[in-house]
C-alpha cells in the first residue's frame, strides 16, 4: 500500500503479486525521478562532470515490491518516460523526453537483470530496449547530450569492421540488458568466496562475466554476449545497487555483494579504474538518498554489525544467532573483495566486537564454535589478502586465537 498499490487490501483476495504489463507503476515512476535526480547530483558533487554510463542490477522481488523502482530510475536515467492506459494503469507506450526538456545529458544504463526478473517480467525487458533503442535514434543530438547513440554507432561501426553484417552489428551495439542463460540464476562468484578460490580481479572478474554474459531484448532472449559485456562494462563510470526496504540491510544477504560487487571487480579489471560505488536507499519513497557504497558499509558497521545491541538480540538465537554473526563478516568480506570499501578501522571493530570480546567469543564457542571458526578465518584472510592492510598487533592476536580455537574444537569443545 504504501508503494501507490491501496488495491491489496484487504489482503486475501490478491492471488498474484503484481501486474507485470504495469511496470513500472506511476508510484515507482515518481521515485525513480527523483533516484534518478538524486544519483547524477550525488555524481556531479563529487566529481564534477554528469554519470555517462551507470551499470545497474535489477532483482525480480524488489520489482514486485516496489512497482519498477530500479527500472523507472534506469528509464529516467535515459531520459524517457512510461505512458499507462487509463483505468488499467498499464504501461502502453513511452515517449523520450527531449533534450531541451531534460535539463541535462543523457546517460547510457546498462542492466544486470536477476534470473527471476528475466522470468518474471519479459514485458519490462522488452519496454527497456524498446526505449534505448528509440533513445539511439535521436539523431538530432550529439555525443555529448547522448551518448547512447554515440556509443552504439561507434560499436556498431566496429563490429562491421570486425566483419558482422550491418544488421546483426546493430543489433549487438544495441544490447543493454544481460544475465544469466534462460534456465539459470546467481551471480557465479559465491562459489569462489566460499571456498577460496580466487588470487585476483580477474578471477572474480571472469565468473561473474560468464554467469551473465546472455543478452536480452526485443529480439533477444539470452543471445551470446561474451563479446558485448566486457564492451559495455569497460566504458562504465558509475556502479549502482538500489535497496527499497529498510527492513534489512547490505550485510544481511550475499546477493548485495555478489551483483553489485562482481560488476564493480569486472568494471575495475577490464578497465584499470574503480568505477563510483553508490548505494541508493529507497527506504523512504518520498525521499529517495543516494550514498557512497563506502558510506554506506560504514554506516552498517555502526549501526548493527558492531552494535552491542544488535549483538545481545542475536544471543538469544542461539545457533541461528552466531551464524548470522558469521554470515555477516561474510558479506562484509565479500565487500571488501569486490568493491575495496571496508576500512581498517571497520576490520578492527569486528575483531573486537566477536573475537575480543569475552561475551561475545564464550558465546559463539558455547552455540556454534563453527560461526567462531569462520569470523577468525575471514579477517585472517582478510590480512594475508592485504584487504586489512595494516592490522598491525590484531595479525598475531587473531592467530594465537585462531590456534586456540581450533584445539579446543578438536578436543570436543573443552
């Protein structure tokens, strides 16, 4: 309801999430608007110039929450608005804001759709492309005011060059959106964290670009990108992951990490510079607010991960408390890997929040020493990656601990 849907109630009658062919809902248009607004000033202040290129990931169940905030951004962003029929409130057609009216430059969005968008909203899909498309035939613009266009001519001209035919060059230069193949989910990096398998960007990098190297559009659905996706992400400025409930938080699911994380590492290895990280917080629809991703980690850190509050809640758990500890220097790791966003000083807090503190360590011995093992494991790791860069005394601290630690679980636990 409080996202312009007041028709779901009372509840019980509703036997399906969302209408698909109304994304994004005019609710969600507004939001995106001002995200939109938010994220090129949150970029002009601290860089002085306008984004040119954001990549962006869109997940199914926000979506269904929200009504399309990720897509109404990303259309916005481009500089085109929905039109809904009457009385339905379907989305029926778009029209692309011109450049006198828009105030500013265009910026080229690039999507990294989930499995389950992909499923879900096919419609969407569909709408996107059709809009960047039109955007790319505005050809009373130049470079500058869009570089849409200007980019997909360039690539277009470059993949005949390279010897495809003019009609399948154009085609490819067009593609915006990418994921996983039809049939397939997630981001392919959570195995590599989990069982170390990674010395480097690059090895993140190739995971991720292969679980989402699949092309998708009007005409396409999970086409070969593996040449067009490392183009577009090479040419990206800015890497954007929006959060629509304050329910939760960036430390409490992997799937934060993972998306906006792997496209921030393949950014950074395929062309040698750190992209903007910013975190959208659409919490507040009336208030959208754009943060520095680091920002962001920073605040958490605070706020909950080292909360003695949060920490005392999460003891009366049990189990499940100490392995949600765990799961959050996890994700916290998982960061840090991808996105070099977590601070020494972050790094310390943690380690005097779970291992140095006597509470808090008796604990997790008592209730899960496996949740202990692992917290000492990641911020070991964390050192020997040179993430913690200068963990000065915590190193052998955290060792000895370790040591100990793992005697005590091979003795039983005494």
């Amino acid at each position: 309801p409080s996202r312009g849907r007041p028709d779901v109630l009372p509840t019980g009658r509703n036997f399906y999430t969302v209408d698909t062919r109304a994304i994004p809902t005019r609710t969600a248009w507004a939001l995106g608007e001002k995200a939109a607004q938010r994220l090129i000033e949150r970029h002009l202040q601290e860089h002085g110039d306008y984004p040119r290129a954001v990549g962006l990931s869109v997940w199914g169940t926000a979506t269904m929450r929200t009504g399309g905030d990720d897509i109404a951004q990303a259309l916005a962003l481009i500089g085109v608005r929905p039109k809904w029929a009457p009385g339905s409130q379907r989305v029926v057609d778009f029209e692309v804001i011109p450049r006198v009216g828009l105030h500013r430059p265009r910026v080229d969005v690039t999507l990294r759709i989930s499995g389950l968008f992909r499923d879900a909203f096919p419609a969407t899909v569909q709408l996107f492309d059709a809009a960047v498309q039109a955007v790319a035939a505005q050809d009373g613009e130049d470079e500058a005011d869009n570089p849409i266009r200007a980019r997909i001519l360039q690539d277009s001209a470059a993949l005949q060059a390279s010897g495809l035919g003019a009609q399948q060059a154009r085609q490819q230069a067009g593609w915006r959106i990418f994921g996983a193949a039809p049939g397939h989910y997630g981001s392919g990096l959570d195995t590599l964290l989990q069982h170390n398998q990674w010395d480097s960007d690059a090895d993140l990098a190739h995971a991720w670009l292969a679980r989402g190297q699949h092309a998708y559009g009007q005409h396409d659905h999970g086409s070969d990108a593996s040449q067009m996706l490392p183009r577009r992400l090479a040419q990206l400025d800015v890497v954007l992951q929006n959060q629509d409930s304050r329910e939760h938080d960036l430390l409490d699911s992997g799937d934060y990490w993972q998306f906006q994380g792997g496209m921030a590492a393949a950014v950074r290895h395929l062309s040698g510079r750190q992209p903007a990280l910013y975190h959208g917080d659409h919490g507040n629809p009336a208030q959208p607010r754009v943060r520095a991703l680091r920002e962001e980690i920073a605040r958490i850190v605070r706020a909950r991960v080292t909360n003695p509050k949060w920490i005392e809640g999460a003891m009366r758990h049990g189990y499940k408390g100490a392995f949600e500890m765990a799961a959050t220097v996890d994700y916290l790791f998982g960061f840090d890997a991808t996105c070099r966003v977590v601070g020494d000083h972050q790094y310390a807090l943690v380690a005097d929040a779970y291992a140095f503190n006597d509470a808090t360590r008796a604990f997790l011995q008592a209730h899960n020493p496996q949740a202990l093992a692992d917290i000492l494991a990641r911020l070991r790791e964390a050192i020997a990656r040179g993430l913690w860069q200068q963990p000065g005394d915590y190193a052998a601290q955290l060792h000895e601990l370790a040591l100990a630690h793992d005697e005590r679980m091979e003795g039983g636990g005494r």
